[in-house]
C-alpha cells in the first residue's frame, strides 16, 4: 500500500466492544482512519458513522466491494467469525478479528494459512496481550525474580449477563469458553515455558441456553508429562461467578502475583506484587491503553516489514495454538469435538 497515506479500515458490524473500546481508541490514529461502517440494519450503520466516522454501508458484503478499504476489522458474534474473515481474505483486505479468531482450530489453521498464501495480514484482537504490564512479567520471570516457573493460576469471571446476551445463544459461538476461558489459556500460553496441553477439564453446562457458562482447566507442559517436573496451569472462568481478573505465577523461590490482568481500563495503574521467602515488592507501571496497542501492532504490521509483522506472525501462530487448546478442553470435558473446518 501507499505508505504516506494513513490504513483506510471498514468495519462489518456494530458491535459493542467496537463502540466502547475500538472505535474510540483507532480515533486520532495518525497512521490509520475508519473509511466505512457496514451493519445489516442502514440505521444502525449511520449511527455508527454519525459517532465515529465513515461511511455508512448497508450489508457487509457492499463494504467489501468498496475501493477505500484497504483492512477489515471484524467484531461480529464468533461463529461469524470464519465467514467473513474468509471472504474479506479472498477481497483482497487484510483483517483484524476480535478473538476468537474461529469457533474450532481446523477454521483457524485454514484461515492462518489461506492469509500467509495471499500475502495478507491476519490478526485475532488479543488485544490484553498487548498490555506493557504482561511484557514486564516476563521480563522479571526471566531475570529471575522467581526462580524457574512452577505453576500458574488464573482467573476470569463475572457474573451472570442479561438473559438475551448472545453470548448464551449457541448459534452464535456462545459459551463461556470461546469468550473469556480463552483469557487464562493465552496467560498460560505467553507465561509458561514449553508447549502446553490440556491434563483436564470440567465445563458447566447450561440446559435451558444450551452452552457452557464457566469451568475449570489444568494444564501442563511436556516435562511433566514425562516426568520431569515441568510447569502447570491451573485456570477457572466463567459468568456465574463474582468478578475476578487475575493471574499469579509461582516459581521455586517466588512468585508474581498481577490484579486487572485481563481487563484494565486505560487509566488503570497495574501493581505487580512480587512475593519472595523474606520480602515483597510492589512495582507500579504507568497505565496504558491495550486496544490502542493492538491496533498500532496491526497497522504496523500491514504498513511495514518491520518488528509489528514478526509480532503479527507469531501471534497468528499462537492462534492456532489456543484453538487447538480450546478444542482439546471441550474434548477433555466430555463435550463433542469442534466441528470441521470447511476446504477454502
């Protein structure tokens, strides 16, 4: 693309994740500006364009025949995920996606590798991920500061959601799984050494809505399949609980303990409280913006070969990585296997 102007982005759909958090943070951007916003309803696209900019288009398929898009961003319920990233792929656009990227890991792996044989970037918004306050955990996790790593616990949950959220609406890749037990998978995936798989799971199961609403996961790395005393996870989630968002790593001589560890406003200053045998340390960072930070990473990435499109590649990998974490849990806890991912 033309790199003096800025990365013109549309948007499929009016989501709120995108009113509350994306939108208001891509606003000001210097190298990116929203060019068009397409809902299924004309009303609520002018509305969207009326608070945030753009174009307003009627139906998704119309923005993707638009000439001044150059990226998608996609915040569509989750089993709309696969479609449209698909078909914005093939339109010639690169695509940011909110997590999870797909509902199983065969759509994620097809779509990671459909993305890399266009020459397309392809990102799943983990924006928490982008956090400065998780980097200087593992800064400190690798300086040291707590010994060799142990064991991890961590925790999302809130309370029960209004009866009509979609997110107990199965069609629509409901459950409490795909929407926020992805969170403490990914802390394990980006904190502990090794490559992770799922030693056992429980799912609680809601009759009337037909999805999960929370459980619990243990996870372990290789060693300690073979013996060798490698590190494990321990991880709870769900919307039938007190709020909670948190994770403590825990090492021979140590550990770390972090609050908000998923879900920090921008104005949040994190505390990182490190615990050891005779001391405990309290470290503030400044706050900052995750979903500004993630959008910067995609722009970066479609706009250069530089350090965003090496961190671009790797999380795309770590996509497929937890999609497939995700599906060894629903298999560990009983429940059918992901379905197909269809030949693209």
């Amino acid at each position: 693309m033309d790199d003096r102007r800025p990365l013109r982005i549309g948007v499929l759909g009016c989501a709120g994740i995108a009113a509350r958090q994306v939108l208001p943070a891509l606003a000001g951007m210097p190298d990116a500006v929203l060019t068009a916003v397409a809902s299924r309803s004309a009303g609520r696209a002018r509305e969207f364009a009326d608070r945030f900019g753009g174009t307003p288009v009627h139906g998704y398929a119309a923005l993707l025949d638009r000439d001044d898009v150059d990226a998608v961003y996609i915040p569509l319920p989750a089993a709309l995920h696969a479609e449209w990233t698909e078909r914005a792929l093939r339109a010639g656009r690169h695509v940011l996606v909110e997590k999870p990227l797909t509902t199983s890991h065969g759509r994620t792996a097809r779509l990671a590798a459909l993305a890399r044989s266009l020459g397309l970037r392809l990102m799943e918004n983990r924006m928490f991920a982008h956090h400065p306050q998780h980097a200087r955990v593992r800064e400190l996790i690798a300086d040291g500061a707590i010994g060799e790593p142990r064991s991890l616990t961590a925790a999302l949950a809130f309370p029960p959601r209004p009866a009509d959220d979609i997110r107990y609406v199965p069609e629509l890749g409901g459950g409490a799984l795909l929407d926020i037990g992805y969170y403490p998978v990914q802390a394990a995936m980006m904190l502990l050494p090794g490559r992770l798989e799922v030693a056992g799971a429980v799912l609680h199961h809601d009759a009337r809505t037909g999805v999960d609403t929370g459980g619990d996961v243990l996870l372990r790395a290789e060693g300690a399949t073979r013996g060798e005393g490698g590190a494990a996870a321990h991880l709870t989630f769900g919307f039938r609980h007190a709020y909670r968002s948190r994770y403590e790593v825990w090492g021979s001589s140590g550990r770390i303990i972090l609050d908000r560890a998923f879900t920090p406003p921008a104005t949040w200053q994190p505390v990182l409280r490190i615990e050891q045998q005779d001391r405990e340390e309290r470290l503030t960072l400044p706050p900052a913006n995750h979903y500004r930070a993630a959008l910067e990473c995609f722009v970066g990435a479609v706009r250069e070969d530089g350090p965003e499109r090496a961190a671009l590649e790797t999380a795309l990998d770590d996509a497929v990585r937890c999609a497939a974490l995700l599906d060894a849990v629903r298999a560990a806890a009983g429940l059918p296997a992901s379905e197909p991912a269809p030949a693209l």
